[in-house]
C-alpha cells in the first residue's frame, strides 16, 4: 500500500521584549534558576497579570507579514493542566480567540517549485518554568525563571507532506521573526522550538490518520529526523494490523527515537475558560496601519528585488536572504563596491565567506572579515591590483587577523600583481622554449593545451601574473 505523510507544526516562538507577558520581571537567558519568577510569575495570592503591549505588537507585526486575520477582539483563556514547572496550575493563553487568525506562507522546494502553507491561528500565551533532571540524585529541580515568558504560538494548516517540507517551513517562519526583530530564533536557548503533529493515511484517502504529537524539538535536523522516525514507525503499526493511538511523544535525539510520553489531550482535557483577570483585548485599524508601517522589507520581496533589479540567480538570492543578518552583509559588500558587480559579491559571500564561517562553526554576525574588509579584497581585483586567486589568499590572510585590509596584507606580502607586458611576454617565451612539444600539439589542433601553458606561466610568476594578459600574449605567439 501506498502511504500519504499528512504533518502540521506548532512553532512556539519566544518574543523579544524585555520583560514578561504579564509581569515586569526581566526574561533575560541565563540567569542564575529562580532569580527572574516574580509573584506574578508564581501565582501568589492577591496579584493581578497586566499585558506587556510590545508582545501584542509583536504578534500583529507577525500576522502581518503573513497576510493574517488581525483579530479586533481577542481573549485570554486559562490552560489549565498540574505540571511542576506551572506554578499557577494554569497558564495564560488564547484559545477560541487568537490575536492572529487565517493567514499563510510560501515555501521553496527541493525541485524549485513554492508551494503554500497555510497557517491556521497565532496566538499569545506565557511559557511555562523549566523541569532540571540532571545533577540531583534522581530528583527534578524546578527553575522558574521561564514562567511567564511571552510565546507566540504559531499553528499551522496540516498542509506538509514530507519531514523535508516541514523542515523547509520551520526555516521561513525562523528566517521571517528574525527578519521583524521579535526573536533571536535561538534554538539552543529554547528561543524557537516546535511541536510536530505527524500522521499518514492511504493515499487517495481523504480522511486524516491518526496523529501523534512530537514535543518541544528545538533543530532543524532534529525535526527531520523525528518526522521521518515517526512516520516509519506509525507505517509499521498500521501494515501489521495494529492501530495508531493518538498520544504525545518525545523524541531522544540520541537514540534517534520516539517514544509515549502520554495519551494526547483534547481541548476539554485542559477545561479552557476565559481569565477573569483580563480583559478582551481591542486592537483598532489605526494600531494595525501604525504596525504595518514598521514592517522591514520582507524576505520574498528581498529575493525577487535581488533578482529583478541585481541580476542574481533565484538560487543565489534565496541563499542571501536565508537570515536577515546575510542579507544585511551582502548589501553593506555590495554598498562598498560601489555595487559594480552583485554577482561577483554574492559569490563570495556564498561561496568564501559563508564556506569559511561553516568551518569555523560561527554565524555571519561574528565573521572575522566585515563587509568592509571584504570589499577592500573585491576592489584589488576589480582594478588589477590583484588576481582573483591572489584574493583568496589576501582574504585568508584577513581571516585570521593579519591586516587590517586588503591593501596592507598585500603590501606587507608583496602580492601585488605583475601587469608589466615585458616582465609577462619574457615568462611566455621561457614556458613556450621549455614545452616545444606542447606548442607543436597545440598548432596541430590540441587547443585544450592553452590551460597547460597558463597553469605554467602562473607557476613561474606565483601566481602574480595577470590573467587576462598571459592568455592574450600566449595567443598571439601561439598562433603566430
């Protein structure tokens, strides 16, 4: 039998604002545990939540961007469900009426195509404290400085149908709230993470399967591979006669597994009502125009501006524009250029730039060349000063600190690049008297020898001849 994938994520998205959705407490990562929960945060008798009003602009800001529903009315709702880490016993969320309703977002796929992901709601609510297993002799420490941290719960449609669609969705919404500045997109810090509804179903069969719930996977890998784990396994049960349960699983990155954490609940498990201590929240249209004139240009309308008025590939301006923070870097090269060459730019900040950031493990934020420093490198080339191959060991030199650009590692190594037409026509001449062979091969019709006589020509000159030149005077003398 032929199975259909049918996946749908919940990306919990901690926002950016510098105290939390309903208290003043700081959210700050890192603190020492329990120095950030305030009497707000744990529920104590006699205090009130008050809505942080950047969180709510945070949420529209998003909605926004993904062509949304603004709700002008919306309601917290009490979650309520016992767990260590709740100090309240509830949390505080939005359930029948989201800030954000209907909206949608593209997705690139493997074989270039977009395809349309809906989103179904995003929603405001407070995070929960943190359950520590680890250095307590068999006991759980509770660390409630999360509590209270404002999340936006982005839903989306159950429109994916492969973990790599999945992924590639997880990838726009993480490169689009970091494109609006309302979250570092901080996996590790548990600053984006997600929850991912998986099941399968016949295919041609409309109905949906049943579906488990993957909890709180915070990587990009990790959500892959836990889809895939998953949809091997709920196959398995089904082609043996068995029969899927719905139910939360936890996926162990290390057994490469998931496994029954416990039955899934529904929405009456959690018996929802609205908070009495909150009022509905009213958002009118001049709040919403006010927000919409803050948006960034986005990074679909980035793609197609690098590719209609910049020339580039659609393949380079997507790689460009895959974070906010390239993009930015790419634009302050080609500013320095005098932007005389996009291509030339974007092949190095894709190929060089980002090759060695990879190696080296750091983001394009902490590139030891700027912007900058990379342009003083672009620019020898452009006039001559330096090969393209030179440049490569001018940025290598960069790179590990030992010039404040180009033009003083190239002074201070001597790279500068030989353009005298005498000094490069007696090199012509030596490789040519030392390869009569070659030469005779080459006027008998093996014209593929031409890159031999350049490899050698550059050889002699450490690579300091100009290119253009040596192939112009080995033409001529070649061809007589």
């Amino acid at each position: 039998m032929e199975w259909e994938v049918v996946i749908g994520l919940e990306i919990h998205t901690q926002l950016a604002t510098k105290s939390k959705i309903f208290s003043g407490a700081a959210t700050a990562y890192g603190a020492e545990p329990n120095t950030q929960a305030c009497a707000v945060d744990l529920g104590l008798p006699g205090v009130l939540p008050v809505l942080n009003a950047e969180a709510v602009r945070m949420a529209i800001k998003f909605g926004l961007a993904v062509d949304a529903e603004i709700s002008d009315r919306s309601v917290f709702a009490r979650k309520n469900y016992f767990y260590p880490d709740l100090p309240k016993g509830y949390q505080i969320s939005q359930y029948e009426l989201p800030v954000v309703g209907k909206g949608h977002i593209n997705i690139e796929l493997e074989d270039g195509t977009e395809k349309v992901i809906g989103i179904t709601r995003a929603h405001l609510e407070e995070d929960a404290g943190k359950s520590l297993h680890e250095d307590f002799d068999g006991e759980t420490g509770i660390d409630l400085n999360r509590a209270g941290t404002p999340l936006l719960e982005i839903v989306s449609e159950p429109d994916m149908r492969s973990a790599k669609e999945a992924v590639a969705y997880m990838k726009k919404i993480h490169s689009l709230v970091r494109y609006l500045e309302i979250c570092d997109g901080n996996m590790q810090e548990g600053s984006f993470r997600c929850d991912a509804n998986v099941s399968v179903r016949p295919k041609g069969q409309e109905k949906f399967g049943t579906r488990a719930e993957l909890k709180n996977i915070n990587s990009f890998r990790n959500v892959e591979r836990a889809i895939n784990y998953e949809i091997e396994r709920q196959i398995d049960v089904l082609e043996s006669g068995g029969e899927v349960i719905q139910e939360t699983r936890l996926y162990d990155a290390d057994k490469n597994e998931t496994r029954a954490m416990r039955s899934k609940e529904e929405a009456n498990d959690y018996r929802y009502f609205p908070d009495p201590d909150l009022l509905p929240l009213i958002i009118d249209e001049v709040t919403i125009n006010e927000i919409k004139a803050t948006l960034p240009e986005l990074p679909n309308e980035k793609r197609d501006r690098f590719v209609n008025e910049l020339g580039l590939s659609l393949y380079d301006a997507s790689v460009l524009t895959s974070s906010r923070e390239l993009a930015t870097y790419f634009e302050s090269l080609l500013a320095a250029t005098g932007g005389k060459d996009p291509k030339q730019c974007a092949n190095w900040v894709i190929g060089d730039v980002s090759g060695a950031l990879n190696k080296a493990n750091l983001d394009i934020s902490e590139s030891p060349v700027s912007a900058e420093q990379l342009a003083s490198v672009l620019n020898r080339i452009t006039d001559n000063t330096i090969s393209g191959k030179i440049a490569k060991t001018v940025f290598e030199a960069l790179w590990a600190g030992e010039g404040k650009d180009a033009d003083e590692i190239i002074e201070s190594k001597g790279l500068k690049q030989v353009t005298d037409t005498g000094a490069i026509e007696a090199m012509v001449d030596e490789v040519l008297a030392n390869n009569p062979d070659q030469v005779q091969q080459y006027r008998d019709g093996k014209e593929q020898l031409i890159g031999f006589f350049v490899g050698q020509i550059m050889k002699a000159s450490k690579g300091k001849a100009n290119p253009a030149q040596v192939n112009e005077l080995l033409q001529k003398k070649l061809n007589g």
